[in-house]
C-alpha cells in the first residue's frame, strides 16, 4: 500500500529538520519538504538537497516573492495596517501565503496532512491553521510542538541536535546567536534568548552584527538622499520616475531604507495566545512605503473616508496579526480600502535622514487641496464665508452647553 503523505513547512533548521525526521519514523508516511521563496536570500542555499539527506522524498522550494508583494504585502500598506501602533506586521502576513501553498501542493500531491515548526507558545501555529482550516478544511494539521510525546522526547535543544547527529541530519546548531530569527522581503525579525529581557539595549554597540538589513542611525550617511514615490490608486508603481512591479519597489525600497538606518523597531506585544513578548524588527522598506503612502493619502482622501478607514485600522490589523487574513471580515474589510484608494495618486517626495523617513513634498492630478480655499489671505473662489462658521459653532456647541447646564445645576 502507499503511505501516506505529508506536507511539511521546512526551513532547514535544526527544528524542522529534526521533525522532518521525527513525523517520517512516527507515522511511516512520505515527507514532502515544502519552503517558500519569500525572500530570505542565502538562507535557501542547500536547503533541497539537506532536506532530501533528511529523509524528504520530494522537495518544493517555490518563488512567491511576487505574489506575496502584490496580493499581501501591498493590500495589507493600502489598509494602513500597523499593529499596536509600531508593528507593520512583516511575520503575520506571510504566514497566510505559505499556508495557501501548503494546502494547494497537499491536494496536488494527494497528501492527507500538512505539518509545521511552529510552537505552542506563538502566533504562527494559529495563523498557519486558520489559514489552512479557511482554505482546505479536509485536509489535517500535525503541529509536533503541541503533541506531548514529541515534547517529552525533545524537552531541550540538546535533546534535538543529540537526535540530528543520531540520525545524520544536517545541521547547524550554534550558541554564537542567542536568539531566533525570521525573514521575508518585507522585514526580518529577531526575539528570545538574550532579548526575552526588556531591559536589554538591542540598539548597543554590542549588538552590531545582530542585524541584516540596516545600519544603525548613527552609522547611516551624513548626506540625506531624497526619493520619489509614485501611487496609483494607493498601490507605488515608480521609483525616482522608473516604473517598478511591487517586488522592485520592495526590493528597491529594503536597500535604500537599510542604508539610511530606517525601519528599526523593539517592542513588547501582545501575541494572540495571551502573553506579551519581546521583538526587535527591521523593516526599512516599508517602514518608507507606510509614510510615503500616508503622505499620499492626505492630499487625496476625503475626510471622513480617511477617518472611517483609520476607525478599521487596528481591527484589519489585529486580523492579519491573529491569522484572520482569509476570514470573510478580513475580506469585507479588503473591499473598504481598495475603494478607499481609488484617488490614492501622485507622486510624494521624501527624505531618507539617519534613520528618519521626512515628508518633502507631495502633488497630486487628483488633489483635494484648494490652496485658494486654504488660504489666510482674501478666498478669489468665495468658495468659504467665514461668517458661515458662527452658526457652524453654535449648533456645535449646543449640546455642551445644555450638558453644563445640567452639571451646574447639580451643584446648587
């Protein structure tokens, strides 16, 4: 009879690695290794020929970085996503993609279960299953971390590398990096080990070499660089005049943003399973991609579009960062912003500055500002009679009024 078939989400790390491994010997089934191309870079070189050394008896290794700028990483800046008010969120949304290429690569490969590293403790483990259960409900989770017969055989990483020699895994364990890292072309994050301590300066000296993708703020140049960002319908389609798919801009954006020290982040947050953590981020390309946007919308929104969109801020947020990204309110609320940004057009000139992302400039065929209107001198339009704004006032005010009334009232 055929065995049995199993997906896995593998990095190639000792983790994976090892329950690449474990899931082969515990359920006599075929591991199908999968790893999304989402921009890690040199951390996929080897990875399918270590995976096939560890027992895989096939490989996917899938480019997705176009797909994940265009259909995630873009839809998620149109929202204004930005998790309690500092995360842009780099993690959450790339969980959901990597899931909807698990589950379509499971039914092509008639594969009864997919399989994934994530512990019991994270938010990953809810955003790859939500994900899976909103797209393929039939097909099973195995998450090894939760089961307590694998927890009981690896209580420790000594455990896990005592298991790879064992069975001739390849891998690189090493105390020189204490901490956890994750990457994607939208940023790179870094938690646990010596960071689980808040107090921690992760902006030392000493912590130089931790990060990636920028130089610190007091590294980056003494000269500012200026940059022109061109929006169509809330979407940047151009760079300095130079048309771009949404993988250019990205890409684009991470080099200049990395050279000017932008887009660092530390902070504490609150993970869907109920506790705080501790995680330092580098975003530097959309961390300019999320001010340059704002800047655009200012001139192009309406008021109370902007306002209303803003009002659903920390919900679409809270739903990327929970794993609700196929959920039908994520989905509702999808269709709110794009029609949010149907004017979202022009251009927004920036300044890159040791670390700050400055407005220095925007315009736009579709603007909203009048400046005859705006202005402190005489109005040509008469377009605004200030004479209006006293009744404006009252009305207004009435409401107040009658409230301190009633308070006043109460006192004597």
């Amino acid at each position: 009879m055929a065995k049995d078939k199993i997906v896995l989400a593998y990095s190639g790390g000792l983790d994976t690695s090892v329950i690449l491994a474990w899931l082969k010997e515990t359920y006599d089934a075929e591991i199908i290794a999968f790893t999304a191309d989402i921009g890690q870079k040199d951390e996929l070189d080897g990875l399918e020929e270590k995976a096939l050394r560890t027992g895989a008896s096939k490989v996917y290794i899938d480019d997705l970085r176009d797909e994940f700028a265009r259909d995630f990483i873009f839809p998620m800046f149109q929202a204004g996503a930005l998790y309690e008010g500092q995360y842009l969120l780099g993690t959450s949304i790339a969980r959901p993609l990597i899931a909807k290429r698990m589950v379509e690569i499971a039914r092509a490969e008639g594969a009864t279960a997919i399989a994934h590293g994530a512990t019991g403790k994270g938010n990953d483990q809810v955003r790859f299953e939500l994900a899976a259960a909103a797209l393929a409900p039939e097909i099973s989770v195995i998450a090894p971390w939760r089961l307590e017969s694998f927890r009981e055989q690896f209580p420790g990483r000594a455990e896990m590398i005592a298991y790879a020699e064992k069975h001739g895994i390849p891998v690189q364990a090493t105390a020189s990096k204490p901490y956890s890292t994750d990457r994607n072309l939208l940023h790179i994050s870094f938690e646990s080990g010596m960071l689980e301590d808040p107090w921690f300066d992760a902006s030392a000296d000493s912590c130089k070499d931790m990060y990636v993708l920028s130089v610190s703020p007091e590294d980056a140049p003494d000269t500012p660089e200026y940059l022109e960002l061109e929006f169509e319908q809330g979407n940047c389609v151009a760079l300095n005049g130079k048309k771009m798919t949404p993988l250019e801009v990205m890409d684009t954006l991470n080099e200049l943003g990395g050279k000017h020290g932008i887009g660092r982040v530390d902070m504490v947050e609150n993970r869907f399973v109920g506790m705080k953590s501790r995680g330092v981020y580098e975003t530097p390309g959309g961390t300019i991609l999320f001010h340059a946007h704002r800047k655009m919308e200012s001139l192009t929104m309406d008021r109370d579009v902007m306002h209303l969109r803003d009002s659903l801020i920390s919900k679409y947020s809270t739903l990327v960062y929970n794993g609700f990204w196929f959920a039908p309110e994520r989905l509702a609320l999808q269709a709110l912003v794009t029609e949010s940004q149907k004017n979202v057009t022009g251009t927004v000139r920036i300044k890159l500055y040791k670390g700050n992302v400055i407005a220095a400039g925007v315009k736009s065929p579709v603007s909203l500002y009048n400046p005859d209107i705006a202005t402190m001198e005489a109005d040509p339009t008469q377009a605004y009679n200030q004479s209006d704004a006293t009744g404006f006032i009252h009305l207004n005010a009435l409401r107040l009024k009658v409230g301190s009334g009633v308070e006043q009232s109460k006192q004597k």
